[in-house]
C-alpha cells in the first residue's frame, strides 16, 4: 500500500495546505505568546536592543514613562544643551540647573519611584555607580557633589556628563510606571492581540470536530471532541504556555518538525515511571500477602495438605514433595553421578591416600623399593571398586521394585515425620518469624533495587524486539487531518 503523489488541484493536496498553513499559524502565536510571557520580565534587554520595539508593545502592557524619572532625564538633556550655548558653567542658569538634578537625586532616592515597577535594585545599581564613582559612603553626597559646579569644572564637565549619560541615565530611563484597572490586576491588553488567534482556532476546532463526527458516525459529539482534545488549548484565555502541545503535534504532523526522538525519550521516561511504581507495587504486594499467609498459618496447611478443601486445593492427587524427591535422585543416578565420577575418584583416592599415610607402620614401609607406586596402584583400585560398588547399588535400588518400594517408604516417613515435627507450636512459630523477617528484609533491600534499575535498557530491548512500520503522511489515527486518502 503505498501514497501517490497528490495531483495539483486534488482536494488532498488542499487539505495539506490547510493542515501546513494552520501549524505555521499556530506556531506564530507560540512565538506571540512566549513574548509576551516574557516581556515584562526580560524588558530591559528589549530596551537596549530594540528601543523601537519596545516602544510600540509597551501600550499593550499598559507600560508609560514614570513621571519623576522622566522629568530626571528632560533635566539633564537640557542642562547638556544649555552647556552646548553656554561657554562657563558657573552661569546662573547652569548653576540654576545643577541645583534642580540635585534636588531630584535626592528625591530619588528617598522616595524610591523604582518600586511601582518592581526595580528597586536598579535604584541600588544606580545609587552604588555613583558611591564608587565619587568614592563617597552616602549616596545623596555623591549625587550632591557630583552635581556641584565645583566637582564639573574641576573633573571636566565633558568627560562627567557621558559617564553620566553612559551609565546612568540607562537605567533611569528602565523605569515605568504601569496603570492598573478595576479589576486590580496591571493593565494588560494582550488578548485584544490575541483575539484573532483564538476565533480562528475556535472555529477550525468547531469545523475540524464536525468532519470527525461525520465521519465516524457511531461518534458522539464527546467522542469527536475528545479526539483532539489538546486543540483546546489553542484558544482558551488562560494557561496559554499550554499551546506548545498542540503546536508540537501540528508541526510534527506536517513534518515541518521532526520530534520523533523527542518523543520516544518523553514516551521511555514515562514508561519508566510507571514500570518503576508498578514494580515497587507489585512485589511489595506479593511480599506483604506472603507474609499475611505466613501468620495466618497457610505455611502449615500447605506442609500437612489438610483433607479440609477450603484450606488447600490439591489439583493432581500427587503428591509433590515425593514426587520431585524422586525426579532428583534419578537425575543424580542417572546423570550427574557418571559425569562427575573422575572426580569422586579423585577425590576417594586422595582421602585412601591420607588416611593410610596416618598409619605409622604404612609410613615405614613407603621407604621400602616400590612400595610407594604400589600404594597409588591400591589406593587408585579402591577407590574405583568403593565408587562401582556405591554406584552399582544406587542403580540397583532404583531399578529394584523392592528397593523402590523401601525407598519410597523411607521418602513418606521422612515426609511425616519431618512433617510431624514441624506441626510443633515452638518450631512452626520460629520458622514463620524467621520467614516474615526474611520478607521485611527482602522487600527493604531489593524493592528499592528494582526501582534504581536502569528500566531505559527494558524498553530499548522491548523496542528492538517491536516490528516498527514506517507508515506514509495522513496514516496515523492519533491526530485526525481533514481527508487523507490511502490509494492503491
């Protein structure tokens, strides 16, 4: 099944159009947004870099010049124009100006109108600039002296005034004053920029809802929202750094972004989550209801199988202890004795070997010609002979059917036995604290392992072993477009 290439009037070539130029709609207001989220906060580095702009959206956050510091900066450009008329500084206009810059540092500073707009740090920049600049303790006597006809024509009135207007006179001019409305809140206009945004989405939202429902006629009206319920998002007033969802989705939807690793990462962390509080769950579970049996005495009952059916079920009539005994003892006969015989062998030949050297007469005859090699020949042949003989026997008894039979009475009365003593009080109830503490340990020192495993490795290797189909554009359900055809 593969996709032809839409012709150029063909209505799919339409509606692609439509999904791409409703992603780069969606995605200009995210930029719109993220902008005005961070406006406020960041609009001293839109000051400096793009005054204009600033000039132009500061209406919109209902932003005006603070009159105080407004009128700070009109006195000193004129006092720099009087300055460009005047040849002396020591005019009494000038000297007339000076005496108002003074006047209004003064103020500034006690009066603080920084902190409408929440800068009072600025004020302190300003304040320090100026203590270091002069070399003053108090930042009014810097303002003071720095405002002096003396200190301009001693320092150089010149060179003063671009220091001023270099490094002070930025930040006076970063203030603002903004107005607040009736409801309390700051003056803000941007849903009025915003506006436009939201009826569209709103109305692509109810158009794109309508053609779900056609087309899926079982569909209710729940059903179809529910679809693309993240749409939602693109035109609500509020929440509106929730719009990169949708944006994300459009934008990896018309490949104008590929996301794909992204969100295999995002998929594998939230998965990893879940496997990691499912896990601890799960086997906490387990630990905990093993215990709860434990003390209601399940332990006991399971080892005596009481003929009671509401206390234990027995699904075979077999009886497993004995049954699994006897699986082991063929499987060590049969298989594992005649792989591991050498080194019994050995193992016999060297213990015939030791023992006899304890002998302090067999210890005299070893310094005798030839007794030594005699020795390993004999300790060599028993051991063999010991191995054959227990071998042999083993064999014997389990292929005898008298011998199976003792066996298995010997297997039943150890069982009962051994079951008899463990239905004593004092036994029974130290194995059930040994095996609840047993749990608790387990379930303090390895639940928690588990949930420190790297589960990232668990979904790489689920996802190597997933048949990954690579499906064409318009073929993925989660995201319904508006008409793409599957053409053969």
């Amino acid at each position: 099944m593969v996709y032809r290439k839409p012709s150029k009037n063909s209505p799919q070539k339409k509606y692609l159009f439509f999904e791409i130029l409703m992603a780069i709609i969606a995605a200009g207001n995210l930029v719109l947004v993220l902008f005005n989220m961070t406006y406020i906060p960041y609009r001293d580095f839109y000051l400096r870099n793009f005054p204009q702009l600033t000039q132009r959206y500061d209406p919109v956050k209902g932003i005006e010049k603070h009159r105080d510091t407004e009128n700070y900066i009109q006195v000193f450009n004129r006092l720099q124009k009087e300055l460009n008329q005047d040849e002396s500084i020591k005019t009494p206009r000038i000297q007339t100006t000076l005496e108002v810059l003074q006047r209004l540092s003064v103020e500034m500073i006690e009066e603080n109108p920084f902190a409408v707009a929440d800068k009072s740090g600025t004020l302190e920049k300003i304040k320090n600039r100026m203590r270091d600049h002069l070399n003053e303790k108090s930042a009014k006597q810097a303002f003071l002296n720095f405002w002096s006809p003396q200190y301009l024509s001693s320092q150089g009135y010149e060179e003063e005034l671009n220091y001023f207007q270099k490094n002070i006179i930025p930040l006076i001019n970063s203030n603002y004053w903004r107005g607040i409305g009736e409801n309390g809140e700051n003056i803000d206009w941007f849903w009025l920029l915003d506006l436009p945004f939201t009826i569209l989405f709103a109305l692509e939202f109810i158009a794109r809802s309508y053609y779900i429902k056609n087309r899926h006629p079982a569909f209710s009206w729940t059903n179809a929202i529910l679809w693309h319920w993240y749409d939602i998002f693109l035109f609500i007033p509020f929440w509106r750094w929730l719009r990169v969802m949708p944006v994300l989705f459009r934008l990896e939807r018309t490949r104008l972004l590929n996301l794909q690793n992204f969100r295999r990462q995002i998929q594998q962390g939230i998965v990893a989550n879940f496997a990691e509080e499912i896990t601890q769950m799960v086997v906490i579970r387990v630990i905990d209801q093993t215990q709860g049996s434990i003390k209601k005495g399940d332990l006991t009952r399971w080892l005596t199988k009481q003929s009671d059916s509401r206390q234990y079920v027995d699904i075979n009539n077999i009886n497993e202890i004995e049954a699994l005994a006897a699986i082991f003892v063929k499987a060590i006969v049969y298989q594992v004795i005649p792989k591991v015989k050498p080194e019994i062998s050995e193992l016999l030949q060297h213990n015939i070997e030791e023992a006899l050297n304890q002998t302090p007469i067999y210890r005299n005859l070893n310094n005798l010609p030839g007794v030594a090699q005699m020795q390993n020949q004999l300790s060599e042949q028993l051991s063999a002979r010991i191995i054959d003989n227990v071998y042999s026997a083993m064999v014997n008894a389990v292929q005898d059917p008298v011998s199976a039979e003792l066996s298995g009475r010997l297997v039943k009365k150890f069982s009962d036995t051994l079951t008899v003593e463990m239905q004593q009080k004092q036994i029974m109830s130290e194995i059930q604290i040994l095996l609840i503490d047993f749990l608790e340990e387990v379930k303090i020192n390895y639940v928690q392992q588990l949930s420190q495993e790297d589960l990232e490795e668990v979904l790489e290797e689920a996802k190597r072993l997933k048949i990954q189909k690579k499906l064409p554009f318009g073929s993925d359900n989660n995201y319904p477009v508006l008409e793409t055809k599957k053409l053969k």
